[in-house]
C-alpha cells in the first residue's frame, strides 16, 4: 500500500532531507484538485437547463456546494488515525460517486428517478410541466416531497473531497515543515486559491467550455491525480535546523514560483475572455500552466542532481506529532524518533541547564520565594487534543476573530457578480479573476510576512488578522459608495485581506494548541465559511438585494436584478461594523496570547514550551 500504514495508522515515517519537498511538490496537485467547489458557476446553468431547475432551486444547490467544501470534521477525526494515502482515496472516491452522480443526471446519461426533478412549486408553472408533475404521484396518491434533496446530497459529498484532500494536503506538510508553519500554510493555501482559475484555463481551453465535459473531469480527474501523487505525500523525517538557508531559498524558490503561476493564470483568463484564441495558442497556454505547476519539482531534482553536504545535526528544537507506532522495521533504524516525551528540551547543552533551573526553582519553593504550580492538562503551546480546545477561551477568540474577517468576505464574494452588475460593471468575470489572484497574494504574504515578524519579533500572528480586518473595515465602506471607479480597488483590497485571514489562521491554531489534532481545529474553523455564507449572504444580503429589486420594480412578481448603491449599501454597513467589533477583538486576543509567542519563539524559531511554569 501506498506510504504503508504501520500500526499508528500514519504510515511509516519516511527519512532524508528530499522526500519532505517531493511531497511538497506532490500536495500542490492534490490542493489544485481540492479546488472542485470553486467551479459550480461553470457547471450550475447546465443543471438548471436539464433539469428545468429555477434559481432559488439552483441556490440550494449551491448551499450544497459551500456545505460540503468546509464541513470536514470527519477527515479531521481520521487524520491521526490514518495513514495520508488513505484520507486522499476516500476524498477521492467522493469525488467519483458526487460528482460522477451529477454528470449522469446532466448527461442523461441514464434514467434517473423522481429526485432529480424540479419540487412541486416549480412544476406548477406551466401546462407541459404540470403533466410531467402528474407522474410523480405515488402510489398512494401522495405528492412526493423534496425531490432534489438526493442531488443535493451527491453534489455535498462531490464537494466535501476537497474537505479530505486538503486536510491529507495541509496536515501531513505542517508536520513535515514544523518550523515554517506559516510559510507552508501559506503556499498550501495559496494554490487552492488559484485552483479555480487552473479549473477555468482547462474549461475554456481543453474542455471546449463544455459543462458536461467539466463535471467528467472532475469524476475522474481528481481521482486519477491523486492515485498518481499520494505515495509521495506521507510523513517525513522533519528538517529541524533553525539556520538552513538552503530550505529558505527552497521555500523562496516556490513562493515566487506560486505567484508567477496566479498572474500568469489571471492574464490568461482575462486574454481568453476578451480575445478569440487558436486553438494552437489555447493548447500553448494549458502547457505553460502545467510546467508552472510542475515547478516545485525542481527543488526535489534539483537536492538529486546537486546534494548538499552532510553536515552535523542539532539537537531537535521541536516535538513532531507524529506517532512512533507506526515506526518499525527499517524505518525504526534510519528515522529521527518523531515523538519525544513533552518534557523535551532544546538547544545544546538544554537538559543539563533545565535541570539545574529546575532543582533552583524546587529550592526557591521551599523557601516560599515563589509559587510553583502544576497545572492539570496541556498548557497553550503543548499538544490539545480537540475537547481540550474546545474549553479554551483562546480557541473562541480565535474562532470569532476569524468569523468577523471571513464570515463577511465571503458575503462579498458570493455576491462579487451582482455587486459589479449593480455599479454598472458589465463584465464580471475580470472582477472574479482579481478577487482571485488577490486572494492568492494575500495567502502567500500572509503565511511568509507573519513568519519573518514572529521569528524576528516575536509578533503574534494574529496582529495581521487585526491589520487585514481594519483594511476591510475602510474597503466595505468603499464598497457602499457604489461608485464603479472604486469597484476595482475594492475588490483588490478585499481578496488580499481575505486571503491574509486564511494564512495566519491555520499555523495559529498549530501554534496555540498543537499538531496533534490540528487537522480536525482547523476544520472546526473552515465552518466559519457556511456560517457566514448563511447569516450575512442568504439572511442579510439577499432579504435586502430582493427588496430593493422589488422597490425598483413595481408590479413585477420576482425582479431578478437590482441596480445602483442601495442594493448592497446596507450589507456592508453591517460588514463594517462586524469588522471593527472584529478588531477589538482581537487586540484583546493578541495581549492574551503574546506571552506564549515570547515563549514560543524567544530563540528567533519555534521551540516548545516547558510544562512547568513560573506564576
């Protein structure tokens, strides 16, 4: 089996200084794949069209989509319990069974029964339906109920394997690269971000803008991609030498790298969009897209071609969280012990120090100089399991800091379309490509700017959601103007911010609590998205968007397009001041947690903290 699975169930542990880059390289595919939710608007009407579906029917299918991309608890719960191979091969028959399921229904390809057909209301509208209807009574005369509700459930679990190759993706390379967590969540990040535009390039070029097409690839491109690529993402040997400038150019290397991807990607769409290409020049860009894909190879053949000297290694700064079950045999042998008992100390020469400090500090107790506790369970900067977090203050802090920035980001993205329609922005689809590329930056400066200032400084991470959140705070009242000169502006202000938010929330959570449940944290956290999506998006954006509609309309049983500043003013006014109740927020949560980041990082990168403390 692919990265074997002793009996920890993580798979053994692979040694060397490459195969953490190989499985670097390796997880930029997997994120890539991961980033099917963001293509239902190019497969949505095809649905509609099929199935006579009208667009509050199509909303919901859409709810399904968000659904599914960010409830990932279970994959959270199996991340330590089972090898990474495995979590991407159920992500990728989730995939196949999804949304191999929805192209049957829009293929036609066979013979689908009633739950794929439009609710009663909608079968109601005309003569031809209402015969059609008329078939689907039952037996005892009943009228069937929800009758999309299984198409719902295919597109959710088509969906939710992005939940479970991101979580095998991001979880498996954190503990890789334990001592670049923010510079690795950035990158990892960073590529689903410009998935959609990768997922777009395909459609527009190879794919023949064929709905039908798309849907079969992602049925069975993203199960194909990750068979091909999960041998390589496994746990690793982790680098702990705090002075490698050979990994930082590494990490350098693939960061520029990632960004020439995202603005080549965005002039590629908007040059497609705009201009009619040959099929020669359309085959020529796919191809460009693909070696710019392939790139974070040449770190791995590049360590082949030209190794480095070995040289002496220091002591480990740093317990991974990984098992020692599922060491054995050879791998036992040639492999760093991944868990060390958490009274671990580091540096050269720590241990005889910390036990000196430690018999100093037992003296001084006696003599009542000072007052040494011990406290039951992990301390902030240990190992939390995630019932231990969940009691923490400073995981809800976290979790409504990240709410208040997300939670209202995505309001503006979900509504980006209509929001460049009503200021008189006719082609939106260069708005969708900035907010996109812009999110891209954002994660990738995200991830690298708060790891040179926490290791520099010793400046907690969460300072730049309080940045980023103060910069929404001034964009959302750019959006309320309404003007369409500041609607560009807005959008770049908006998809950096946004996607800061992501970056510095993930090596948070690892920071603050531990790796050793850090998959099922974060996607604890993911479920900002929908929760968002659902108060500000479907309550406050859309009950406000229809009434103005209606207002503009007189007489009209259901206007479907608003036009002019009133009909988002309101939203972000809302978002606005959710904003700045944000920021407050988090200028409380930052003094909180700013001892542990002294502590964390008092030696210029992480170390672990010590079990007893001084009070």
């Amino acid at each position: 089996m692919p990265g074997g699975g002793g009996g920890g169930g993580l798979g053994k542990v692979k040694a060397g200084s490459r195969p953490p880059w190989v499985g670097l390289a390796a997880a930029v595919w997997v994120q890539v794949a991961a980033g099917s939710a963001y293509v239902f608007p190019l497969y949505s009407h095809a649905i509609k069209e099929a199935l006579g579906y009208n667009q509050k029917s199509l909303t919901m299918l859409g709810v399904a989509n968000d659904v599914g991309e960010n409830v990932g608890l279970v994959p959270g719960v199996l991340a330590n319990r089972l090898p990474p191979w495995l979590i991407l091969l159920i992500g990728s028959a989730c995939a196949f069974f999804g949304f191999g399921t929805v192209w049957l229904t829009v293929t036609k390809t066979v013979a689908m029964p009633y739950w794929v057909h439009p609710p009663m209301a909608d079968l109601l509208h005309d003569g031809e339906q209402e015969a059609r209807f008329a078939t689907h009574l039952t037996s005892r005369g009943e009228l069937v109920g929800d009758t999309h509700q299984r198409l719902w459930i295919a597109l959710c679990i088509g969906t939710n394997s992005s939940a479970w190759l991101g979580t095998a993706a991001l979880v498996t390379n954190m503990r890789n690269f334990p001592l670049s967590r923010g510079t690795v969540a950035g990158l990892i990040k960073g590529y689903v971000a410009v998935s959609a535009a990768v997922y777009t390039e395909a459609f527009n070029g190879m794919l023949n803008n064929s709905p039908t097409n798309l849907l079969l690839l992602l049925a069975l491109g993203i199960p194909i991609a990750c068979v091909l690529v999960m041998y390589f993402v496994r746990p690793c040997t982790p680098s702990l030498d705090e002075d490698n400038s050979t990994e930082h150019s590494h990490f350098v290397f693939t960061q520029i790298s990632s960004v020439v991807l995202g603005a080549y990607l965005m002039v590629a769409t908007i040059l497609g969009d705009t201009l009619k290409l040959s099929a020669t020049i359309t085959y020529l860009l796919f191809g460009i897209m693909i070696l710019l894909l392939l790139s974070p190879l040449a770190i791995p053949i590049k360590m082949t071609l030209y190794p480095s000297k070995p040289k002496d290694e220091k002591p480990s700064t740093i317990v991974p969280s990984y098992s020692t079950d599922s060491l054995s045999g050879a791998d036992q042998e040639s492999a760093e012990p991944l868990l060390l008992g958490t009274s671990t100390t580091f540096g050269t020469g720590t241990n005889d120090s910390d036990e000196a400090t430690d018999v100093d500090l037992l003296l001084a107790e006696g003599e009542g100089a000072v007052n040494l506790k011990k406290r039951k369970g992990p301390r902030r900067g240990d190992d939390f399991t995630f019932g231990e977090a969940l009691v923490k203050a400073d995981f809800w802090l976290l979790f409504i800091v990240y709410f208040c920035g997300v939670g209202t980001g995505v309001t503006a993205l979900n509504n980006l379309a209509q929001i460049g329609i009503a200021v008189g922005a006719n082609d939106t689809t260069v708005l969708l490509c900035l907010f996109g590329f812009c999110n891209f930056v954002g994660r990738i400066l995200g991830g690298s700017v708060s790891e040179y200032f926490v290791r520099s400084r010793m400046l907690p991470r969460p300072f730049w959601m309080m940045c980023t959140q103060i910069i929404m705070v001034v964009t959302f009242l750019l959006f309320a103007t309404g003007l369409h000169s500041l609607i560009y502006v807005s959008t770049t202000l908006l998809g950096i911010c946004y996607g800061v938010q992501f970056a510095v929330m993930i090596p948070t959570v690892s920071e603050l609590f531990g790796l050793k449940d850090f998959g099922l944290m974060y996607n604890f956290m993911l479920m900002v998205n929908p929760i968002g999506a659902f108060f500000f998006s479907a309550l406050l954006a859309g009950y406000i968007y229809d009434k103005e509609a209606a207002r503009q309309n007189p007489g009209v049983l259901d206007p479907s397009n608003c036009f002019g500043p009133d009909c988002f003013r309101l939203t972000f006014y809302v978002c606005a001041i959710v904003c700045c109740c944000g920021t407050l927020i988090c200028v409380f949560f930052i003094a909180r947690i700013k001892p542990v980041y002294q502590m964390l990082y008092a030696s210029g990168s992480f170390r672990h903290p010590r079990h007893q403390q001084l009070y």
